[in-house]
C-alpha cells in the first residue's frame, strides 16, 4: 500500500543529504514526523496503535479531501532522531512494514529546521 521502499530509501537518503548540504548539524536531534494516511479510519487506527508500541508518538489524525473529492485521513508518527542515514532508513523500512501490514499509505518523512538550526548562520536582528 505504501510507495515503493527503494523509492522511499532514496528519498531519505537524498532528504539527509540536502539537509546536511544546507548546513544541518548532523549530532542534533530532530523532530522526525513520518507521513501516513488512509482512507479507511479503522486501518489507520490500527496502524496508529503499532507505530505506538514501537515507541512513535502518534498525532490525532486529521481528515481532508483529495483533489477527487474523496475523504481521507492522516497522521504524523512523530520520533527525535539525528540526521543519520542508517537510522533513518531503519525507520524508513519499520514504518512501511507496519503501513503494509495496516493497508495505509505512508509518504515517507521531513522535518522542520527552526531558525538558527543551521550551521553558520548569522542572526540579524534588523538594527544596523
């Protein structure tokens, strides 16, 4: 049900190394929210209680519509994790076996840099 996992291991990999590239430090620990979604709530839930139990924090799903029409349901398994290939792939695979198991769509993961979280860079409070 989910993408492809080379697909989704290729992303990752090219998602730290952007990251990295654009000066994230790589011993941080970020805010990792892996991507999942369902059009079948029951499913979700389902896949929600296992990402539990495998020690993921779970948002309360959101509902929106595709560009179809049609109703949807999505959650972010949410974990603290360093910019590490190895364990992110790691990641990677145990989620999309859990998404696979569960019959849910899983997109693969981001994060969000906050100010000041990227190496070198300079604050600039506006004042000259």
């Amino acid at each position: 049900m989910s993408r492809d996992l080379n697909d989704l291991l290729k992303q990752s990999e090219e998602t730290v190394q952007a990251l990295i590239a654009d000066g994230a430090e790589t011993d941080l620990l970020y805010e990792i929210e892996h991507h999942l979604a369902s059009q079948d709530f029951t499913k979700l839930e389902k896949a929600a209680v296992e990402l539990v139990k495998q020690g993921y924090h779970v948002d309360d799903a959101d509902e929106f519509e595709d560009e179809r029409g049609k109703r949807w349901f999505a959650f972010m398994a949410v974990t603290d994790a360093e910019l590490d290939s190895d364990i992110l792939n790691r990641q990677v695979r145990e989620i999309a076996a859990i998404a696979d198991d569960c019959e849910v769509e899983y997109d693969g993961w981001g994060t969000l840099i906050e100010d000041g979280e990227l190496e070198g860079e300079e604050f600039d409070d506006g004042e000259e």
